[in-house]
C-alpha cells in the first residue's frame, strides 16, 4: 500500500470562481417588443425551460444568445418573447402562439439594461 497522498478533487471556492458563475448566470438579453420590454437571464432559466427552448427553436440557450448577434430574424425574436413570458409565468404559453404575433413591421429595439457608470464629474 502506497503512502502517497493524491491531491484533492474537490474544487475550491474562491472570489474569482464566484464572479465567473455569477456572471454567467447574468447572461441574457431584453428587447422592448409592443411597449413592453422582454427579458431573459441564464439564472432565471430552469431545465423544463431550455428543453422547452430547445425542442421548440433547436437551440440551447447560449445558443440564442449567438445566434440572435449573428441573424436576428423575427423567429429568434419569437423565442426570447416566448421564453421571458415563460420565465415569468406564462408556462402554458405556446412558441406558436407568440411567433404568430410577431412580423417584420414589429417595432423591436434591444434594450441596454446595464446600470450606468455613474462618474463623480459627471
């Protein structure tokens, strides 16, 4: 029997590992759609609700993200308003129901939900 000690597996919490989760989960997008601003973060996502994301639109939700930088069509749109009104509440909701809303002469902006910088000259 070897008397060798093996390093330890178990990850260690630190600062930087915090912040990096905490980041992630933070990830997301709004847009403001018919007056009502939509938004989506990682952290407000449950596994029911990226299978129902996936199943629906194909895509995980990082891959929404990707692909709504990439080719923001009026599907994709779709799948956000669909998403958030389901992360609020709306579980019954159908993709198909919001998707039959939403057409090219939609009014849509991406809304910056960052706080500001507030400067002490400014």
């Amino acid at each position: 029997m070897s008397n060798t000690k093996r390093p330890s597996t178990t990850r260690k919490v630190t600062r930087k590992t915090e912040e990096k989760r905490d980041e992630a989960l933070s990830q997301g997008v709004s847009i403001a759609y018919d007056g009502k601003v939509y938004t989506v973060r990682a952290g407000d996502l449950t596994g029911l609700d990226s299978a129902a994301l996936r199943r629906e639109c194909g895509y995980s939700f990082a891959g929404l993200l990707k692909a709504l930088t990439k080719d923001p069509d009026i599907d994709l749109i779709a799948a956000l308003v669909w998403l958030s009104r389901r992360t609020d509440g709306e579980k019954l909701l159908s993709y198909d129901e919001v998707a039959a809303e939403i057409g090219y002469d939609s009014d849509i902006e991406v809304v910056d939900t960052e706080p500001e910088d507030e400067s002490p000259e400014g």
